[in-house]
C-alpha cells in the first residue's frame, strides 16, 4: 500500500522526489539520443529540467497510489543514428535506468550527510533522501524488466540480431496486459524486493556505511 494512505505528509517530500526522479530519467534518454545524432527530443523541448515536460498523468498517479509508475516516453528517431541503430536504442534504453541508480547512489552521499553531519534532526531532510534513495532504486530496477514498453525490452533487442529486435518489438502490443498481470499476481514485488536490497547493501559499502546494514 502507497505511503499516501499511512501518511499524507508523505506528499511533501514525495511529490519533489518524483518530479525529479522521473525528470532526470528522461532528461537521461533524451539527452543520449541526442549524443547519438537524434535531435527528436530537443526539437520537441524535451531536453529540459521542466517536470511538466515530462511528466504522464496516469503515470504519475500511479507513483503515489502503488509506488510504480512512469512518465511521458521521450520522442526517439532510430533512423538518425548512425552505425548500429539497435545498438544505440539500446543505449538510450539503458541511460534512464542508469540515471535513477546515480541518482539513488548520490542521495545515498546525502542521506549519510545528514545522519553523521549533525542534521539528523532534520526529518524533511532526512526522509526527502531516504524516498530519494528507494524510488530511484526502484524506477531503475523496474525499468529494467524486460516487458515492453519498459526499457528493459529495448536492452534486450540490442542483444540480438534484426529478426530477434522485431519479435520484441512486436510484443509491445502485449506489455501493457504483461505488466498488469505481473503487478496484480504481486510478481513485481518479489522480483524488485530482493534486487533492490542488493542494491542498497552494495550502495551502503560503497558509501562506507556497510556497518549499518
């Protein structure tokens, strides 16, 4: 269950916390496109900081009801790309993913700040970084399922030949009923929880804080 329930207070860190995670997740694609030659996203004024740019509704309220959710894919032109176009989708794919665990690691830095820095007293602080640190562990790890449209499905074409990327491709008609399915059976849950605790193990010895863990 959504912390909005438990705790409306919630709202005033999380609100901040998902503008700017989901934000940066797709300043993050589309700014590699960019990189790679596809001036997409910049011509339709999505290589910007304005959550509003980025942001889907349903996606959005999704985030704060059932803790998963999404934004407004960014706009990519695969036929811009020079070289390997599979190649180089899938590493816009995989820049968003990336983008949530850099966030996840640096407020990782922020919330050890706090805890040892004398500002533990701070709970807005202390909980912005704390929700700072799970939801992008969380949007990084789920993005990565590879069910399309997630980004895991167009990491998972670029591993494999022409025909291998068009049967995945062809599965995004299904994805929707795919990801459904694995949410209401709670598979979601029992395939994240154990990565993201990985995760936040290593980021806690990475942080030099493993004797907290």
């Amino acid at each position: 269950m959504s912390r909005l329930f438990d705790d409306p207070t919630w709202l005033l860190y999380g609100i901040p916390v998902i503008l700017i995670s989901l934000t940066f997740h797709e300043l993050a694609h589309g700014f590699i496109a960019y990189k790679l030659g596809d001036p997409t996203a910049k011509d339709q004024g999505r290589l910007t900081l304005n959550p509003i740019k980025h942001l889907d509704p349903i996606g959005t309220l999704m985030l704060l009801i059932a803790n998963f959710g999404w934004a407004k894919p960014v706009p990519v032109n695969p036929f811009y790309f020079q070289g390997n176009r599979r190649r180089a989708m899938m590493l816009v794919a995989l820049a968003g993913p990336v983008m949530n665990f850099l966030l996840s690691y640096l407020s990782l830095w922020g919330w050890k700040w706090i805890v040892f820095g004398g500002l533990s007293h701070n709970d807005y602080l202390l909980n912005f970084f704390n929700q700072m640190v799970m939801t992008n562990l969380y949007l990084g790890i789920f993005n990565l399922l590879p069910v399309p449209p997630l980004d895991g499905s167009k990491i998972l074409a670029g591993f494999g030949n022409d025909n291998f990327a068009q049967g995945v491709y062809r599965m995004e008609q299904y994805g929707p009923l795919l990801l459904l399915i694995l949410i209401v059976t709670n598979l979601t849950d029992k395939i994240l929880v154990p990565i993201a605790d990985a995760c936040l193990h290593l980021g806690f010895i990475l942080t030099g804080m493993g004797y907290l863990w």
